[in-house]
C-alpha cells in the first residue's frame, strides 16, 4: 500500500500525520472504488470515524448510514500501521 492511495489525504499531509503520532484508519469499500486512507484527529475515537463514513456515504447516496458495514455493500474500516505504507 502507499501513501499515494489516500483521496482524502495528500502524501505529505499522511507523513506529517504519521510523524506527530496520529492514528489512520484504511477504509475499504469492496468494489465501490473509494478506498482510502483517514487521519484520526487528536481526541476522535473509532467511533468518530465510523460515523463521518457513515454520514458520508449516506450524503453521497450510497446508503444509509450503517448499512455500508453490511450485506452488498460489506465495506470495513480498521487501524492502519504506518509500517503499512511503502516508502
């Protein structure tokens, strides 16, 4: 995985992140072609992010809210080392 697969993130905002200790998160999204990699803000939990995707894709008119963790859609979120990302 690179760093250059986020659509939210620039390369060197997911670097500066990494280097002032914050948490990412990889979102995938099955087949839907949205990937991505998310910062976690000082203070967001898990929770946080999960809502914001949820608002997200359901603003976009993929679905609604929680559905996207389940059934077709079956996207997931996890944490992501930073070990993770190629150089």
């Amino acid at each position: 995985m690179k760093t250059t697969e986020s659509k939210s993130h620039t390369e060197q905002e997911i670097r500066r992140a990494i280097s002032e200790g914050k948490t990412l998160y990889l979102l995938d999204t099955d087949n839907s072609g949205n990937d991505d990699i998310l910062i976690a803000e000082p203070g967001e939990t898990e929770e946080d992010i999960t809502a914001n995707v949820e608002g997200w894709a359901q603003s976009c008119g993929y679905c609604e809210g929680s559905e996207i963790w389940e059934g077709q859609a079956a996207w997931s979120l996890r944490k992501l080392d930073p070990s993770e990302l190629e150089d």
